[in-house]
C-alpha cells in the first residue's frame, strides 16, 4: 500500500485532552512503583521481612507489567484496545485495594504481581492507540508528549508517597493507588474510543499471533530500537531499586529529602523529554535518540560506576543521578515511537514485545542491586554501567545491520 493511501485511509488525530488521559494511564506504572518506595524501610519493619523480600514485591509488579502486556497487546491486534483496556484497569484497581489490605510479605508479593498484569494494559495499548492513529515524525512527538505528560506522576509520586507513609502508613499509599486506577477506569468508559475497526484486525487466531511474533522479532531495525529501550529502563530501574538504600541508608536522607531528590530527577526526564518534543520535527528521532544513548547515558553510567569504587560522596552522587535519569528523555520517547513505527500493521504485539522486555529487565536488575547488603552502592553502578553499554551495542550493531539489510535488499 502506497504511503497516499495509508495516510489518506487512516483515522482522524486523536484531541489533546485524550492524549493527556492516555498518558495517565501509562503513568499508572510509575505510579505504582514510585510512590511506596519512599516506605521500603518501615515497610520492611512492619511486616517482619528483609529488604530484599520488599524489593521483591517490586520485582513482581514489574513482572507483572511484562507478562500482561504480552498477553494483552497481541490480543488487542485481534479483539481491538477499548475492552482489554477495561479489563485490564479494573484489574489494576481491584489489585491496588488488595495490596492496602494485605496480611504478610507473600500475600503483597501476589497482589502486585495481579496490580502490574492489570496495569500492563494502560502501558502497552496507550502506545498502540497512539500508533493506530499517528505515523513519522508525529508518533514520535506524541510519544515523547506521552512522557512529558507522564513525567509528572514520578515527580510528584515520591513526594506523595513520603507524606502518605508518613501520615497514613505505607497501606495508606496502596489505597491512593487503587483510588487512582478506579478513577482512570472511569475515564476510559467516557473518553477512550476504541482505534482499531474492525477491518484493521488481524484475524486468525493463536497461529496469527505466534506468526505476527515471528515476523516482528525478525525485524532487525524493530530489535535495535527495542533493546536500546529496554535495556536504558534497566538501568533506570537499576537506579530506582537502589536510590532508597543509597540515599537514605548510605547518604544519610531523610525520607522527605530522599523523595525530593527522587523528584528533581523526574524533573529533569520530564524537561528533557519535552525539549525532545519540540526538537524531533527538526533533527529527527534516530538523531536525537543516537545523543542519548551513545553519548549521555553511557557517560553517566561510567561516572556513577567510578564513583561507587569511593566513599559516595553526596552531591557527586546526587548530579549523576539526576545526568543519568535526565538523559533518558532523549531515549524513551524515540526509541518506542520508532519501534512501533516499523511494525505498524502489528501495533498491539510490537508495543507488547516493547513493554514486556522493557519490565523483564527491570525486573530482574531490581534484587541485582542490593547483593552487597543495604550498605554498598557497587552493585547498583556496576548494573547500571553494564545495562547502558547494552543499549549502545545493541542501537549500534542491530541498526546497522539492518540498515545494510535494507540496502542489499
């Protein structure tokens, strides 16, 4: 099909004030993850357990999020967004209540698995809506609007959950949570129009869908785009697991203090993600992606590494993780808008891929960090440095090969 007649076939944009719900819901993730770090240490208190027994109830909510959007995001390529996006959030609600209420260590570790399955579906088919209904350049800039409007909820999530714990206790910021996902499951059933008509489906059945995986696997373009994404998440999940130990245990922050620097890093992917909006149309995603990787990131993943060998001081410590987070601005939004984009015809199962990968590895760098005890950094920088080098091979070595596919092709 010519690209006239893609454009001139595909449906009309989508508003802004749909594109803002849509970006709730993707920070539904962030949300559920950022907002009770802040209590990992009377959480570990209070239910008789291990830091590494709480950083698992993590590990589980980000395998959760992986394995619900590869069931989900194939699924919706054949049955459409609009009612896995239903299930999926009421799920996510019902999961949130369950954790507030939760009797031990194991029960929680179930629960937020059950929290991330149902979460997955605001993740994986808010990129596929987008995608249904955008193409080039203005993917990616919707993509990166997605993460300059979802940027807010980590800024303000540890914030929140450091009040919360403090007033309510940690059960305190699961009932916000389930609130919050009841609320946008209301939103969904006022707002969100379901993107993919009926003609548009792929039909077919379970062999449809392993062929569709095949097919999207065998895109070498799809892959570099794919793993510089997800293996930049885990080194930013490598970060996100170890800041409360680092921060406060180490560095000696208080819970509020330890929440307002986790939140003046948010800030910074949160502007950095904006700058990238208004600069794709002129430089180009690949572009503008290559910076991020091949230069900022990796830089300060090297000097974050370094520095873990010393005695961590302070405000070294604190301006590398605030260069690392902030570089991922230049990351997140063009490397999935890009992937996406080169499976067009698979939204749904080129997003699930994306996703599921994305919260593997985040989920297992999570209980990495933490193998030295509560009181060393070096796994955390050693995780870091190795998930950055990851995503600079594999956006070098995949997009050049495929690259030099196309042009023998």
């Amino acid at each position: 099909m010519s690209h006239a007649a893609s454009t001139s076939s595909a449906p009309p944009a989508l508003p802004a004030g749909l594109i803002g719900l849509l970006a709730l819901l993707t920070a539904i993730a962030p949300l559920a993850t950022d907002m009770y770090l802040p209590a990992f240490p009377a959480m570990s208190s209070d239910l008789q357990t291990t830091a590494s027994t709480v950083q698992l109830t993590l590990t589980t909510f980000l395998l959760g999020l992986a394995i619900g959007q590869l069931v989900i995001g194939p699924l919706s390529d054949q049955w459409g967004r609009r009612g896995l996006l239903l299930a999926g959030t009421a799920l996510c609600a019902l999961a949130g209540v369950a954790c507030a209420l939760t009797p031990s260590a194991d029960f929680l570790i179930v629960a937020r698995f059950l929290q991330g399955f149902g979460g997955a579906a605001g993740v994986v088919l808010s990129r596929a809506v987008l995608t249904d209904r955008s193409s080039g350049p203005t993917t990616a800039k919707l993509f990166s609007l997605l993460m300059l409007i979802g940027g807010v909820a980590p800024v303000i999530a540890p914030l929140v959950g450091g009040v919360l714990s403090a007033g309510l206790g940690w059960r305190g910021v699961f009932w916000v949570l389930g609130a919050l996902s009841g609320l946008m499951l209301l939103g969904i059933v006022a707002a969100v129009p379901e993107t993919l008509p009926p003609q548009r489906r792929r039909a077919g059945g379970l062999r449809t869908l392993a062929d569709d995986t095949r097919s999207v696997l065998r895109n070498r373009a799809y892959l570099g785009y794919t793993l510089s994404f997800a293996f930049s998440m885990a080194a930013m999940f490598a970060y996100i697991a170890a800041s409360p130990f680092v921060l406060q245990n180490m560095l000696g922050l208080s819970e509020l203090a330890y929440s307002a620097a986790f939140a003046v890093n948010a800030l910074g992917l949160m502007i950095v993600s904006g700058l990238n909006a208004a600069l794709v149309t002129r430089h180009g995603a690949p572009r503008l992606l290559a910076v991020g990787v091949r230069v900022l990131m990796v830089l300060a993943a090297l000097l974050l590494a370094d520095i873990t060998l010393l005695r961590l001081p302070l405000w070294p410590t604190l301006l590398l993780f605030f260069a690392l987070v902030s570089s991922l601005g230049l990351i997140f939004g063009n490397a999935a808008s890009l992937a996406t984009s080169e499976v067009r015809q698979m939204a749904g199962t080129g997003s699930a891929i994306l996703g599921a990968l994305q919260f593997s590895l985040a989920a297992a760098v999570s209980p990495l960090v933490g193998l030295a005890g509560e009181h060393s950094a070096l796994p955390m920088g050693v995780t870091v440095l190795v998930a950055a080098s990851l995503a600079l091979l594999f956006h070098t070595a995949l997009l050049r090969a495929g690259q030099a596919r196309a042009i023998n092709a």
